[in-house]
C-alpha cells in the first residue's frame, strides 16, 4: 500500500470512529482501536488504557452527543480533526473537539483530546478583529 493509500485508509478509519461515536455505538467502535490502544486527556490529566475502558467512559458520558467532524488532516501515519459535538438533550451545551489520532495497520494506536473552551475576547483588541459565531 503507498503512503496515499495508508493516509486515505487513516482517515476512513478516524471518520468511522466518529461515525460510529455520533449513532451510539460504542462497541462497534471500540473494534477499530488496536489492542494496545491508550487514549489521554491531558487538560485533565486522564489515560485511558485499553479499548475496554475507552469503550466503557464513551457509553457512560452524560448525555446523548451527537458529533459533526468540520475538519481532517492525514499525513503519514497521524489523523487530526477538529469536531463539533452537540449534546442532543440539551442543545446549549456544546463542545469542541480537538483529537491527534495515530494509526497502525488500518487499527487506532493512540488519541488524543484537547477539549478548548471558549471565553469572552479581550476588549483591548475589538478594533482589530470580528465577532464570529458561535457553532
């Protein structure tokens, strides 16, 4: 397989996993991760060893998510994205997800999440810069 074929191959894998994240079904997903597969959280300093346990926190976090991946970049061996999730109980909470995905023969090694909150922008600046919107 060369290297374009390898990145396409990534992608689908990562896409596949949010995928499968955004219809519940967490087991189904947890069969793209490889066997010593570790997952980290750094902003809080969690490590989540093992597909079990990944499996495990994804099927119990609080409320129903739904996912839209606004944005994916392969090279080599490494997936990055950049997803909107929405908590389809309560449409005000909202979050983004900043994910580094590394990938092994067709199978997920390694993620990790940065989850980037959003704050008020200075006023020092306003004359500079717009206003977006919120997503």
């Amino acid at each position: 397989m060369g290297e374009r074929e390898r990145e396409d191959a990534n992608r689908a894998a990562v896409l596949r996993l949010w995928g499968l994240f955004d219809a519940g079904a967490f087991e189904a997903a947890g069969e793209l991760l490889d066997d010593e597969f570790v997952c980290e959280w750094p902003q809080s300093r969690e490590r989540i060893r093992g597909r079990d346990n990944y499996v495990a926190v994804n099927a119990r976090y609080p409320g129903r998510w739904r996912i839209a991946v606004r944005r994916v970049v392969a090279a080599c061996d490494t997936v990055v994205t950049e997803a909107a999730l929405i908590n389809a109980d309560d449409p005000a909470a909202r979050a983004t997800a900043v994910s580094f995905f590394e990938v092994r023969d067709g199978r997920i090694l390694r993620q990790t999440d940065y989850w980037p909150e959003p704050y008020e922008a200075p006023t020092w600046r306003a004359k500079w810069v717009e206003t977006m919107e919120r997503e």
